[in-house]
C-alpha cells in the first residue's frame, strides 16, 4: 500500500487562527488527515511554525499568521519524497529532519513536519490494520494517562484575569481515566455555580475551556476550586488535588517575577519562597513552569528543597528538546516534563524525548496547546507512547472533547491499566 497523494492545505483551528493540515491519499482509497496545534504562550526554544507574516502572502490573510507558505513546503519540498512509498513513519521523519538543515525547522516550518509526521503515522497505523495507539505499543494492556484538567484559566489565554496560566486538578483517587474524568466534569460545573455567586461572567470561557474568574491573587484562585472539589463530595488531598501551571516565563521580566493582579514583584529568591508557600499551604501535587524557561538556577534550587512527592514539570524549560531535557536532568531541574509534538516538529523526536525522560524516571505529561483542531491524535499517542498523563485543556470545547473522548473510545474497546502516578 502506497502514498498516492499528500497535500497540506491550511485551516483554523480553535482560536480561529490559521493552522496546518496534511491530507494523505493511500492507494486504498482511504485519506488520512492530521492537523497542528499552536500555542499562545509560546517558548523561546520551541521548534519554529512558520507564519507568512512579511511574506507575499501575508496582508490580506489573517493579518499575516496565515500558513500558506508551510503548505506550499509540504506540496513542493516533502510530497515529492514522499509519492508512491509505503506510509513509513521512521523513515519519513529520518527525511524530513534532513530536510532542514536548521534545528528548529525555521526553514520548512514545524508545522509543515508535524503535519506530514502524524499525517504518515496514521496512514502506517492504517497499513498494518492498528490503531494510531498500537502503532507505538501492539502488544499488552495500553496505559490509560491520568488527566490533568484546567478549571481556572488566566494569563495569555484569559487576557490575564489571573497571574497564573492554570489552575487544574487532578483526580487522582479515581479508578479508571473515565471515572477521573467524571469527578473533573462535575467539579467544572460546580465552579460555574459557584463562580457565578462570586458575580463572575461564568458563561464565557477562556482559550483551553477553563473559566476566566477573575482573582487578585494566586492562592484565592486555588482556594476556590478546594472549595469546588468539596462542593461535589470529594476530599481535597485524597480524591482529588489542585496542580498548577505558573508558566512563569510569561511573569519574568528583567530578573523580575511580576505578578500585576496582586501588585507583587518579586526577585528570583522570593519567588521561589512564594512558590514554596503555596505548595506547603494547598493541596498541590504538580506544578509547572514555575520558573521562566532560562531561570535554570532557581530550578535547581527549588528542587532541592521541594517536597519528594511533588510533581515539577518543565514546559516552557524544555520545550520538548533532547538537549534542554539533558541539560535539566544534569542540574536536576525538575522530575517531569510536558511533552508537546509540536514543540518538537517530528513525531518520532518527540517519543525519543518522552523515553528519555522516562529512563531518569521522570513523570511524563503528554499536552495539547491552547490552539487545537478537533483532532484527537494526541489522546492515542499519550495512550501508546505510555506517558502516564495528559493534559488538553478543560472539559469544554470540542476541540478539547475530542482528546477526552477518543480516550474514553480507547478505554472501551482495549485491554487498559490505570494506574495514578500520585
Ligand atoms: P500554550 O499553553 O499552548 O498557549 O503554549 C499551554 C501550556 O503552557 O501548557
Ligand atoms: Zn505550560
């Protein structure tokens, strides 16, 4: 079975923002199409999409972050290379790095990889009759990942009505992935009700589904979802806890910490004793990006001090690259990393970086981005990459519903463990 076409084009996705696609035809007669996701609080050391901004194409198309120029490397540059072979995952992405003589696909665009990678992986995973999942794993009981899911948003994906990006939980007592995601879905509607006593506009929602609640400081904004989690019957600590996505990188400016709800500037010493504080005083299991992506110092310091069982997660730090991840495990800067393909721009480097995490016996968190597609390729990647966790965003909005529900379709029809990582 063979490739008889491959044509990336470009799309919207959540945000109503450009994005790319790649459409594959086998000759089968079956098309298999996978689109990107971009993200709004973007790492300095990600993989580059390209966007057309300054290019030809740009003014009249959607203020130049249109991708256009992405798609025309996949029609001209990849599909020639890739035309009458069998849909090879390895050997593609072997191709497509080779391609760019650059490390982070300035040239060609990640978006233009990315695409092709997941676009070949499915059509693999169709040629020999699997599922996306079992490409990775064929055998055995495939991992169910334990969800991480925002209630609260803030920052660059609620115009900043909170310092902090996210405020998520994590139902770790729960006994499969659906029952997690279950607890998670109740307590997102009681912070509606609730939110909505505080006097807050909780009919709108921010870019990954969480609600936009307005609040000054970080630890109100964290004593409201405990309060959630009790309002639903659960204990906060044994069923379920907060966890919590900083993305510090977005609040550091010149040496500074600045936190502009609360009206608070810290140096990197104090922040970290801020940090410190909040994991002592609420019910917080991981915590992400709590230090900006070049802050390495604080990292390692936080770390040495940091409560055994507390998960630190480096996003922004790691932005999904062998070497930053090499680096952070040299200085100990964390113990878990979020995993994010299109930091990375080839589906075959992202794994080699969640396998290398996973032998320093890192916690591995496989993410969307606050752009996404309806897509779900996410949701058997996490499941056949066995990462253990997820996060897409919260419950609502389709784009992100449709990760929860290819997981829930996986949990039906496969032989699963679930097994909480807390
Ligand atoms: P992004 O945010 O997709 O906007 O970069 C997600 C995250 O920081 O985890
Ligand atoms: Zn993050």
């Amino acid at each position: 079975m063979n490739v008889e076409k491959i044509v990336g084009y470009q799309v919207l996705d959540s945000r109503g923002r450009p994005t790319v696609a790649a459409v594959l035809l086998l000759s089968d007669g079956t098309s298999h199409t996978a689109r990107v996701p971009s993200g709004a609080s973007v790492g300095k050391h990600e993989a580059r999409e390209l966007r057309d901004q300054g290019t030809p194409f740009a003014e009249k198309n959607y203020r130049g972050t249109s991708v256009f120029a992405a798609c025309n490397n996949i029609n001209n540059l990849i599909a020639p290379h890739v035309h009458g072979k069998y849909p090879d995952l390895l050997k593609t992405d072997y191709f497509l790095q080779t391609l760019d003589s650059t490390e982070d696909f300035r040239n060609i665009g990640a978006n233009a990889t990315l695409a092709v990678s997941l676009a070949i992986a499915k059509a693999q995973a169709h040629a020999e009759k699997i599922s996306l999942a079992r490409l990775f794993q064929p055998e055995g009981k495939l991992k169910m990942p334990m969800p991480m899911v925002n209630i609260l948003s803030g920052g660059a994906h609620a115009k900043k009505t909170m310092d902090v990006q996210d405020v998520l939980v994590i139902a770790h007592g729960a006994h499969s992935f659906s029952e997690a995601l279950a607890w998670i879905s109740a307590i997102r509607e009681v912070a509606i009700v609730n939110g909505a006593k505080l006097g807050a506009p909780t009919h709108l929602v921010a870019d990954e589904g969480g609600l936009a609640i307005p609040f000054k400081r970080v630890e109100e904004a964290c004593d409201f979802v405990v309060s959630c989690i009790e309002s639903v019957g659960l204990q906060p600590g044994r069923d379920v806890s907060l966890a919590m996505d900083v993305a510090s990188t977005q609040l550091y400016h010149e040496g500074s910490y600045l936190l502009p709800n609360a009206g608070a500037k810290y140096d990197a010493q104090s922040f970290r004793l801020f940090i410190s504080d909040l994991v002592k005083n609420l019910p917080l299991v991981s915590i992400e990006d709590p230090f900006a992506e070049d802050d390495w110092n604080s990292w390692s310091e936080f770390m040495e001090d940091a409560p055994k069982q507390l998960q630190v997660v480096g996003d922004d730090l790691y932005t999904t690259n062998l070497k930053r991840l090499e680096k952070g495990i040299a200085e100990s800067a964390s113990n878990a990393i979020l995993v994010k393909p299109n930091q990375n721009g080839l589906v075959t480097k992202t794994l080699e970086v969640l396998k290398a995490a996973q032998a320093k016996n890192f916690n591995t968190i496989v993410s969307a981005r606050s752009g996404e597609t309806e897509d779900s390729w996410l949701a058997d990647l996490a499941v056949g990459w066995g990462a253990g966790q997820i996060k897409v965003g919260s419950t609502h909005g389709s784009e992100r519903a449709a990760k929860w529900n290819r997981l829930l379709e996986l949990e039906a029809t496969e032989n699963w463990e679930f097994v909480s990582p807390f």
